[in-house]
C-alpha cells in the first residue's frame, strides 16, 4: 500500500461513514498524524493534499517544520506538553490537544503572542495513568481558564480506553459529545466548545458516528 492508496481509502471511509451519520463530510477534519513518519513520507501526504498535521513532540514538530514549507499547513500538537516545553512550541502552532492543567494554561498565557486555539483534553474513562481532565471537574477546569486570555476552548478532546470495546468507545465519545454539547450552550467567549477531537485510525469510523469534528490518524494512512 502507498500513502496515496491509504488515504483514498481513508477518505472513502469518511465520505461513506458520514453519509451514513447523515452528517457532511466536510464538518469532519481528518488530520494526518505525523509522529511515526519521517520528513519525506510527511511531505508526500502533505502534496497530496492534507494539510492538517500533528505531531506528539517538540523536536518532531520543529523538524516537520523546517523541512515543509511555511504557508498553507495547519499544525497540531497532540500530545502531552510538559509546562517547560511550551516555549518552543506555542507559537508555532494552530492547534493544541492536550490542555489538561491550569499550570499550563498559565504557561501558555506567559509564552503565546496571540490567542491559541486549545482542547481541553478529558480522561472520560477515568483510567489511571492516562492524562486529561476528569468529567467531575471538567466545568470548573473550563471556567478557571477564563483567567487565561491567549487560551481558547474551542473543544474538547479524548483518546478511547485501551482495549475497549466497540460499545465502550462508542459510550466514551458520546459521553465526550455530551460533555462538549452543555459546555457549548454557556457561550462563553474565551470557550465556545464547538469541536469534537476524536478518533484515531482503530476508531474513527466510530468517532464519526458519535460527532466528531476533527479525526487524528497515523497508522492508517502510513501503514506498508
Ligand atoms: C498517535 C496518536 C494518534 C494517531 O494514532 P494512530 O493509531 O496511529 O492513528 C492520534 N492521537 C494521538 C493523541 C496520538 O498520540
């Protein structure tokens, strides 16, 4: 398989599970996550015509994006970003995945010339060792970030506990959508919370099913 294949295939799952969603194809954003993949492969996807990307390190991101060119790519961060490691990176971002404390919300707010566009990462299972905002202080945690001007909500974001079920990830991206829908009605004007960042390649046919707007996909579009 090539990526190119890869991707048509992606693309033909998206455009078949929306329809089936009864949803637009076009209210979903695949993202192409880049993390495994060397500069060449990234460019590839890039020319043919992806130009959401995201990377889970600094150096991964700051190399991408020295070697790619600088105007039309939307870059995302997905991964856990510790508090020191927001310099480096916050200012060559679009969007950020993984907000999940305020001592980084702070962070941002001291290293970030403008507003950065952040989701607030929810650990919906409530497994142990995963990151993310727990529902019980997921309102309070949103409201707090008012004090942060450069941050804004403007979704939230889950990965499915692993091993899970179809049935448990269905319930764990609707819970997100749920969580996502009562935040949104409060139309506050630094966390609008209209976006859905869910899905990654074993589950976003089932993301797409459950509302998500943005996709996050490595493996299915790189894969041998
Ligand atoms: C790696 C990663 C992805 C993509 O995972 P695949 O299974 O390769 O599609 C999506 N989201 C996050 C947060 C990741 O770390």
């Amino acid at each position: 398989m090539t990526i190119a294949s890869n991707l048509h295939q992606v693309e033909e799952i998206l455009c078949q599970k929306s329809k089936e969603a009864k949803r637009h194809s076009e209210d979903i954003q695949l993202i192409a996550v880049t993390k495994a993949v060397d500069n060449e492969s990234t460019k590839e996807i890039y020319q043919l015509g992806v130009k959401h990307l995201a990377e889970n390190r600094p150096e991964g991101l700051l190399a991408k994006q020295a070697y790619l060119p600088q105007e039309d790519i939307i870059w995302h961060y997905i991964g856990n970003l510790q508090s020191r490691k927001v310099k480096q990176i916050i200012n060559q971002i679009d969007y950020l995945h993984s907000l999940d404390r305020l001592s980084l919300a702070k962070e941002i707010e001291k290293r970030a010339d403008e507003i950065v566009n952040c989701f607030v990462e929810v650990n919906v299972s409530g497994e142990m060792s995963k990151h993310g905002v727990s529902p019980e202080e997921l309102t309070e945690f949103i409201e707090a970030l008012e004090e942060y001007p450069k941050v804004r909500v403007v979704g939230l974001m889950t990965m499915a506990p692993l091993g899970a079920d179809e049935t448990m990830i269905h319930q764990n991206f609707a819970d997100l959508r749920m969580f996502q829908q009562k935040l949104a009605v409060k139309n506050y004007s630094f966390a609008p919370c209209t976006e859905l960042s869910m899905g990654m390649s074993n589950d976003y046919q089932i993301a797409i099913e459950e509302g998500a707007t943005f996709i996050r996909v490595g493996t299915s579009l790189f894969k041998e």
